[in-house]
C-alpha cells in the first residue's frame, strides 16, 4: 500500500467513527455553503466535507438494508427446492 493510500485509509476509519446524526445537522450548513461558490479553499472543503456528509449517509443506508436483509431470510422459513424432473413413477 502506497502513501496516498495509506492517508486515505486513516481517513476512512476516522470517517467511521463519525455519528450519522450528528453530521445530518450540518448537512444543510455545508450544502449552502457548497451552493455559495467561491474561488476559495473554504468553498473546496464545504464541498468536501458534505460529500463526507452524503458518504456516511449512504454507507450507512445501505448497511441497515443488508442487515434488514439478513435478518429476514433468516426468519423465512427453509424451502427445498428442486430443480429438474420431478420424482413422478406410472402407477396402474
């Protein structure tokens, strides 16, 4: 693993630690703020920091449904299923 890869993993993890709910309440401050452009390094991490923002958002979404997912395949109950001919024999 590369340097630039490495920063990105660190920023990750601590990205992860971050609570949805509070990043949602400055989700409206950052997306003005990005809305406001400027030719500025404030407007280049408002954009940044709501893009982080939305990355939480959906990583957390898509989470809650693979686990949603999970936990009802497991209350379904087990069907057997076959594929191919059916087991069927000529009775007289």
């Amino acid at each position: 693993m590369n340097k630039l890869e490495e920063s990105l993993n660190k920023i990750a993890e601590n990205i992860l630690y971050l609570d949805e709910a509070s990043l949602v309440s400055l989700w409206e401050k950052y997306k003005s703020k990005m809305e406001n452009f400027s030719f500025s390094p404030d407007w280049e991490k408002s954009v940044v920091i709501f893009s982080i923002i939305n990355a939480v958002r959906v990583k957390n979404k898509i989470f809650n449904e693979q686990m949603l997912n999970q936990s009802t395949r497991k209350e379904e109950p087990a069907q057997k299923t076959k594929t191919g001919k059916p087991n069927l024999r000529l009775v007289k």
